[in-house]
C-alpha cells in the first residue's frame, strides 16, 4: 500500500513514492516507460509515513516511518547518511518526563535547515534542528496551546500552524518562542554494513 507521495521541490518531473513494505521509489515522470521512469529505490526497513525532500538542490530525502524511526538519504546516490530506530529514545533529553512523537519534517529553504518536530501527549511541540553529523540541537518549543497529541504542524516565514486530536489549530511566533529548549543530543546512528558514508546532506 502507497503511504506517501510527494513531488521534488525544483525538478518538478521528480516524484518519490512510498509503502507499507519500507520501500521509496523515486521516478522521472516524464519519462512513460515505467521501467525506464524508475529512477532509484530507497530501504527504510519499516513503513514509511512521511517524507521530506530538503538541501539546497533538494539531493534530500528525511523519512519518518510509523515505528517512531526516522532515516535520512542522498537520494541520487541511494546512500543513507542517517539511520535511528526509536526518536523517542533520542530526543528523551528534551523532556525527561514525557515521551516525544515525531510529527513530521520541515525543511527551511532560506536558513538552510532541517527541522523535525515532535509532540508531548500534552500538547507540547518541540522543533528541533536536525544536522549532519546526526546531532539534534532544540530551536524552540510551543506549549500551552494543545491538551492532548500533535498530528500536523507547518512553518511559513517565522510563522507556526499546529494541529492537535483536541481539534484546535494553533498559530505561533517563531521569534516569541526561540530560547525555551537549550538541551542537546545525538542520534544513535548505526552503520549500514558495506556502505561508508560521511553525514553530509549536501556531498555533492
């Protein structure tokens, strides 16, 4: 089953598909033979759910799968630069207390940065930057305006819209919350046998 579809940024022919069986398919769909249209295949190993093309020439791939797992690519290369099995695991030092979901990736074209942002049962969103090296530094967090899970969250020009299972959508000032978080961490990044690859979003 197809979980997700999304059209590259800039190439607008580019068209990456996801499922169920963890497999992303990007095609050129310019091209009408659907052997030949078939650009790459991607193994994120677990359904995927969401999917996010970033990087100055868009060479990247942030996927979320419905594990709480998250893989990062070089989709041109099929090279995966990151790997993480449990998010929640990872970004416990944001909130010691409450477990973090991921919500979803967004990628700020004019800063340059990939940013993931999780949720609290309580309603809490924490957005934080997610770098190269596997390392997730906190941006900013929105609170007291969600009772309950986050599901959808969007970013436009310093400008934040969440939507939670309360049924309310929320607006947020970027600026007004920047400076709430200060606490870093790492993924646990695992290596993928036979493939080295230096942690770079951009290699090319």
């Amino acid at each position: 089953m197809v979980t997700k579809v999304v059209f590259h940024p800039s190439q607008t022919t580019t068209l990456a598909s996801a499922s169920e069986d963890g497999l992303v398919c990007l095609y050129d769909t310019g091209v009408s033979q659907a052997d030949e249209a078939l650009a790459c295949i991607l193994n994120a190993e677990s359904p995927v759910r969401d999917m996010t093309f970033f990087g100055a020439k868009g060479d990247g791939l942030a996927l979320l799968t419905g594990s709480e797992g998250t893989s990062v690519w070089h989709w041109p290369s099929a090279l995966r630069a990151l790997d993480v099995e449990d998010l929640r695991q990872s970004a416990g030092s944001f909130n010691r207390e409450k477990a973090l979901f991921s919500i979803q990736y967004h990628y700020d074209q004019g800063t340059d940065r990939l940013r993931l942002a999780l949720s609290d049962v309580e309603g809490s969103v924490t957005v934080v930057e997610v770098q190269p090296g596997g390392e997730m530094h906190p941006l900013l967090r929105l609170e007291s305006g969600h009772k309950c899970l986050v599901r959808a969250v969007d970013s436009h020009n310093g400008t934040w819209v969440t939507g939670g299972e309360d049924a309310r959508l929320c607006l947020w000032n970027e600026k007004e919350q920047e400076g709430q978080v200060n606490q870093s961490t790492a993924f646990d990044r695992k290596q993928k046998k036979g493939k080295k690859f230096a942690p770079h979003f951009q290699p090319y």
